[in-house]
C-alpha cells in the first residue's frame, strides 16, 4: 500500500489487544445504554452492532435522554443449518428479553435479533454457548458467515458441501480468546500466548464474505461475495471447486471510485487445496487491501487495483498450488422452490416463505409461534435459505402430514402467496439499521402489492422478476443483482435500476436516481405494458430491458456503471 495515513480504524484495532478493548468496564457502566469509544466498534467482531430506534430517537432527544442504545446481535450458522432446539432457545430469548420480540433470518443465513438491552448481552451469549452457538466474527474486518447452497436440499452434494462451509468458517475464525473472555467469563490469557495467523494482528482492512454454491442454483448470489466456491461433481461426488475472487455490491452515492463488482474466475482446485487456498486468498487481502480509504478497502478494489492475475498468482504462491483451468458451470435460477420436495434419501423438505425473514407473530399470520410448534415436534433441521426463508429439512414420511397440518394451521402456507412476491427481498433498514437512509423492509409489502397490480394490469401475473429493496447503498438486501432494484435515496426517495438476469451474473443498471416510488412504479409500468407484448418465449424482464434496448447491460462496472445511457 501507499504511505497514505491510516484508517482510524486500524489504529482501534491495533490497540484492542487481540479485540478485548475495554468492553468488560464497558458493561459494567450503568451510566449509559451504549457502548463507548472504541468498544463501539470492538463489539463488532463479536458479532453486535449497537443501534437504536431511530422512530424514537427524536422524541428521546426533546426529553434530553439518550438514544434507546441496543444491540442487533447475528449468530454464526454456516450454511444456515440450526436444530429446533437450538431454534427453541432463540425464540424463548427474542420473546423475553428484546425490544422488539421477533428474530429475523438474514439473507447470509443465519438469525439476527434486534434489540437487546446491555444487561442482557452476557446472557444471551451465555445461552449461546449452552446450545452450541456463538456469535463470533458475524460483523466487522473479518471473514463473516460462510454461506452454502440450501436449495435444493435434495442433492447429494449438498452435505459434502456444507461439511465445507463449516470447514472454512472455523478455519477463518479468530483465533483471539476475547470472545470467551468477555462474554463467557472464561479465564484470561496472556497476549503473548495468543497470535492470528491468518487475519494477523490488526485483523482485515474490511468485512469479507465466503459462499459455497452447488450449480445450477445460485441462491447465495456468488458475485456478492469476496471469495466463492462453485462445486464441481463427478459422478454424484463432489471432486473440487472453482474459486471466484473480488464479488461485491456495496458502492457510495456519488463517490464513483466505488461501485458494484462481479467476482472473477481463479480456476479450479481440488478438494485438498480448499483451505490453503481459503487462507491464502484472505491472507493477501489482509496484505493487500487498502487500509486508508475504508470505502475502497474490500478484495474487489484490490483485485482491480493489482490485477486478477497478480493476485491470482500470489495466492498460488502461498497456497504452493497451482490453479487448473475452470470446469464448465451454469446457473439457472436463485429463488427458492416454495412448498413440499422430496430428498434422495426419501425424506421430505417443506419451504416456508417467510416475508423479509421477519419471525413475528402479526395478524393473521403467526409467523413465530408456527414456527415455535413446529420446532417442538420436528425431527430434522431447519435451514435457513440466502432469500431470508425457512427449509423445514428431513421430514420422515411418517411425520409429513403433521407438519404439514402444523403450518396451514400458522399460515406458513400461503397459496394466495404471488410469485412475484416470493422473488422480493428487502433489507432491514429502518427503524433500527443506522445506515438507513431510505425503508426498505416495511415498505416492501405495499410496493409489492403494487407490482402485483401491475402485472395482473398487463395480463402478466404468471410471470416475475428479480426484485430488491435496500435503504441505502451499501448492498446488504443485494439490489444490485437484480432484475429491478430500487436503492434508497432519502425517505421516500430511490434509485431505480433494471437490467439484471435471473441467474445473478448481470449488474443493472440505473435508469431513475432520487425519485419518490409513484415516479419509479409509472416507469415500470411502461416497461412491464412492453414485456407484456413484446417478450420472446419464456424471456426474463432482465434479459427483455436489455435486448430491447430499455438499458444497455453493464459489461464491466469498473469502466461502464457509471457510464450516461441515452
């Protein structure tokens, strides 16, 4: 790197030996809700974000009180899988003691509960712990979540490849023992007893994402991702991978050095190579990756910056392999296939659609407590999908029509439930995500039902697309992968992108910027009136935007996103 002045960041981190901070005394302070300092950012890596609500946050000021300081708190579930007793565990906390009573499953699969006052941030960490859970390393500059193809369930692949997901994420873990310290009231280590070889000392110059996909179904979106394994099988069996390196959405409104990147082929490599070649591509982005501008400090810009063969190479270089030629893959879909499927072991899977993930019991639709009966009498797994939803996974025969009784009863089954519907997903937002400058989640039912409209308008209802809501651009709701995303602008106000394809291999691009949702739904209109009339057999609205010229596809971000389209 440059002799650029350093982020603010990397001198927390140096100084937090190995992430302890001083989050202990922290706790101790009743003075305030909030943690204070560098502890704000320290209990990152610990898997928390402090938030507050942001509905309340002006009405607390006029009575000279602080902001309601929370936590959002995400658990660490590689490949999304939990056990309903683990699931049980969770539901009984979000019930008792958050301000909001509800869990939501994020599209990195795992659960995030929002809310959670200081004085119960020890016990919940405690209770993880007794399930055989923990939140360490689910935020800040380390590898987070590693997720893996849970749809469909019923391949043969699919153990074999969540065996690696798990694999990868303990291999990328912190090796610091401040998360027992601190939260377990575990016995304290001397510094000098402890090192991480892989994040090293100051740990990533930002957060960094692993997925491991099992083609033809892209559900964990790869080009989301830093670093991606594509299976490859022979006969059944899973033989190696292909390696993606540099995928990432995250941009900044009107800072054209950021934008969206698709990830880039490495090669293949066999399954012996898989975590040397994990460490290595993490590690020479711990090296590599800038450190002073945080905005352009993920492994995308560093790809671009050296070159996807200079990385590549260093990463042969401490792997000490060398990449193989890319075996032949293909998507086809990302979505969830909602309803009943059956496993080549005989077992049945039921996907429950789960709106924006939320697990809450509203009217009509007790989302929560169906969930809680069906966690008391299921003898699988759940699985909780990248598209926010449920797999209620290795259902024995025997037991079928009870679940399935138990989730007509809850309204987890919902077949008035559109197509379209199902293909949206939107981001947390507000009231709690500090980021947000726009609604996503609690707007999305109203937009939706307006499409919905749209299409039956147009005589179109059997078909949909790729649609995605986030309150601002930092790409957690993954709008820029899709058919049609809005990007939160201001409240009310979006910016308004077409030209994805639905197996999650094309960027769209902008059409409308800072508009309210009455403009960018009339401009839609227009297009769906086109597709309606004007689509070829079978045509996707992203394939259909671009062919007919509505945008020009993004060929390569680093050049072209920004580019003015007449």
């Amino acid at each position: 790197m440059s002799n650029e002045k350093l982020s603010d960041n990397e001198r927390m981190k140096s100084e937090s030996h190995l992430l302890r901070g001083t989050i202990t005394e922290d706790l101790k302070d009743k003075t305030t809700g909030g943690f204070t300092n560098d502890n704000f950012q320290l209990i990152r890596f610990h898997g928390m974000y402090q938030q507050d609500d942001r509905d309340i946050r002006a009405e607390r000021s006029k009575e000279k009180l602080e902001p309601l300081h929370t936590v959002m708190l995400r658990i660490r579930l590689p490949g999304g899988i939990i056990t309903p007793e683990q699931w049980l565990g969770m539901d009984t906390f979000a019930s008792s003691h958050t301000q909001y009573g509800s869990m939501r499953v994020t599209n990195r699969q795992t659960l995030q509960l929002h809310g959670v006052l200081k004085h119960d941030i020890q016990p919940v960490h405690r209770l993880l712990h007794s399930l055989g859970l923990d939140s360490r390393a689910t935020a800040g500059d380390v590898n987070r979540n590693v997720l893996c193809t849970s749809n469909p369930v019923e391949s043969s692949l699919h153990e074999e490849a969540y065996e690696w997901a798990k694999k990868i994420s303990e291999h990328l873990l912190p090796r610091t023992h401040a998360y027992a310290e601190v939260w377990l009231g575990k016995q304290k280590l001397d510094l000098q007893q402890e090192s991480e070889p892989i994040l090293g000392s100051s740990y990533l110059p930002r957060k960094f994402k692993i997925a491991v996909v099992i083609p033809p179904q892209n559900d964990v979106d790869v080009h989301a991702n830093d670093l991606s394994f594509v299976a490859i099988e022979e006969a059944g069996r899973l033989v190696g991978f292909n390696v993606l390196v540099g995928g990432g959405l995250a941009m900044t409104h009107g800072d054209q050095s950021t934008y969206p990147r698709l990830a880039s082929d490495f090669g293949f490599i066999t399954l012996e190579e898989t975590l040397d070649v994990a460490a290595a591509v993490v590690s020479v982005q711990r090296d590599w990756g800038n450190r002073s501008n945080r905005r352009n400090a993920r492994t995308k810009y560093t790809v671009d910056r050296v070159g996807v063969d200079t990385y590549r190479s260093e990463v042969q270089k401490r792997a000490k392999m060398t990449f193989a030629p890319v075996r032949p893959y293909h998507f086809t879909a990302r979505g969830d296939r909602i309803g009943w499927t059956k496993g080549v072991d005989g077992k049945h899977h039921l996907t429950l659609y789960i709106p924006s993930g939320r697990i809450l019991d509203v009217p009509h639709y007790p989302v929560k407590t169906g969930m809680a009966k069906i966690a008391e009498v299921h003898q699988g797994d759940f699985r909780l999908t990248p598209n926010q939803n449920v797999i209620i996974a290795g259902v024995a025969e025997q037991d079928k029509s009870m679940i399935d009784n138990l989730a007509h009863q809850y309204h987890l089954i919902n077949d008035a439930m559109t197509s379209q519907r199902k293909s949206s997903m939107a981001c947390v937002s507000f009231p709690t995500c500090p980021l947000a400058m726009a609604e996503a989640e609690r707007v999305l039912p109203d937009i939706s039902a307006y499409v919905d409209k749209l299409l039956a308008k147009h005589g179109i209802s059997d078909r949909s697309f790729v649609f995605r809501v986030t309150g601002c651009p930092n790409g957690c709701g993954r709008a820029m992968l899709a058919e049609v995303g809005l990007v939160g602008r201001a409240i009310g106000r979006y910016d308004f992108y077409i030209g994805g394809n639905v197996e999650g291999t094309r960027i769209p691009r902008l059409v409308t910027s800072n508009q309210s949702t009455e403009v960018i739904m009339n401009e839609l209109d227009g297009y769906l009136a086109r597709w309606a009339v004007e689509a070829e057999s079978h045509e996707s609205f992203g394939d259909f935007s671009v062919r007919v010229g509505i945008v020009k596809p993004v060929l390569n971000a680093t050049i072209d996103f920004y580019n003015v389209v007449d």
